[in-house]
C-alpha cells in the first residue's frame, strides 16, 4: 500500500507527524514518537507500523533517524498512567515526544481523534492517520521499535510474562501468567487485568 502525502493540504514547513504505540497494553510504557522528514523523503516500504512485520519496522528504523530532519521519543510508564489515565498519557507522550525534538514544528499531524493543544502551535488530528501520511507512519514506526526494545529489557527482568512475544498486550499468554504469578511493578494498576476482575490484590 503506498501512503498519500507527506505533508497536510496546508504544507507548511517543519511540518511534524506524531503517533503512540501501547495504549492498549497491560504493562510497560505507552510510547510516542514525534518526526520531521525533509520535504523529498519517499520510502516504498513505510506504512502504518500495525501492517507492517517486526523486521520490517526495524529496518525502517535506523533508515527513519539517519533521514529525518529532527525526531523525538519518549515513554511515559506506568504510575504516570495510572495517576492521569492512558488517554492523558498518551497525549502527554506526544507532547513529550515533540519537546525533544531539535526544531519546533510549524504544524503537527496527530494520528487518532484526540489531542491537545501544543505550544499553541496548529495541528489536525486524523484517524487511521499512520495509513494516511508519511510522516504520521514514520512516527508510528518509531514509537513501536522504541516500546518493543524496551519491553525487551523487561522480558529479562520478568522472563514468565514473555512480554518479548507479547509486548504487554492482553494475549492469553499474558492474562495466563498474571493469574499465576500477580502483578509486576510493570504493570498497570489501573487497568482491568484480568476478564473475570472484580478487583485484584496488589
């Protein structure tokens, strides 16, 4: 599939694209990436990361960072997300994520239907966005390798989970394991864990 436009109708310059992986995970980091390409970037591979297989993502990754004009990745964990919910902090990790960024974009294209307002700089949120736009795929690429690498980590720390599979996703691998063996200082608290949970000691 070959994504539209890098840039928004209204193309300005600096133009940044912002997507989260791991909103939807039990444990680990929801994570955002934020990115500017330069105006004649094209790649025939990069697409929404979710259609994409791991080695390809990882591929594009090292390819996306040595091209982009200035990135940015930041992970927000789980107490934050718990305290301010996955929403907020998803957000948030946007917001982060373009904080880190070398230069300040003029225009930021969001993926999803949900934002807030940024530096008062423009922005136009777009659902299924990272199947839209080049620069909104680039970031979803990024949020996804980064999370995955660091779940990585937390797969040697907490081998049982096997989040080097699942990456904190509720798989019945995963809900298997929190019944028996509980719940990490990985995990969110604030997430209904287990199907059949009325509550759960922590």
């Amino acid at each position: 599939m070959r994504l539209g436009s890098l840039f928004s109708k209204y193309r300005y310059p600096n133009e940044a694209g912002t997507d989260e992986a791991g909103r939807g995970c039990l444990a680990g980091p929801v994570t955002a990436a934020s990115i500017i390409l330069p105006d004649n970037f094209t790649n025939n591979i990069l697409n929404d990361s979710k259609q994409l297989s791991e080695n390809k993502r990882n591929l594009l990754k090292p390819l996306l960072e040595d091209n982009a004009i200035c990135y940015g990745v930041c992970h927000v964990f789980e107490a934050e997300i718990d305290k301010i919910n996955i929403l907020n902090a998803s957000i948030l990790a946007m917001h982060r994520a373009l904080e880190l960024m070398e230069h300040t974009p003029s225009f930021i294209l969001v993926d999803g239907n949900r934002f807030k307002p940024y530096h008062d700089i423009p922005y136009k949120c777009i659902i299924k966005g990272d199947a839209k736009y080049l620069s909104i795929a680039a970031a979803s690429v990024l949020a996804k390798t980064h999370r995955d690498a660091f779940m990585l980590k937390l797969h040697e720390e907490y081998p049982m989970y096997n989040w080097a599979q699942n990456k904190g996703y509720p798989t019945k691998e995963h809900r298997a394991a929190i019944r028996q063996y509980g719940l990490t200082k990985y995990h969110r608290k604030s997430f209904r864990q287990l199907p059949e949970q009325l509550h759960l000691d922590i």
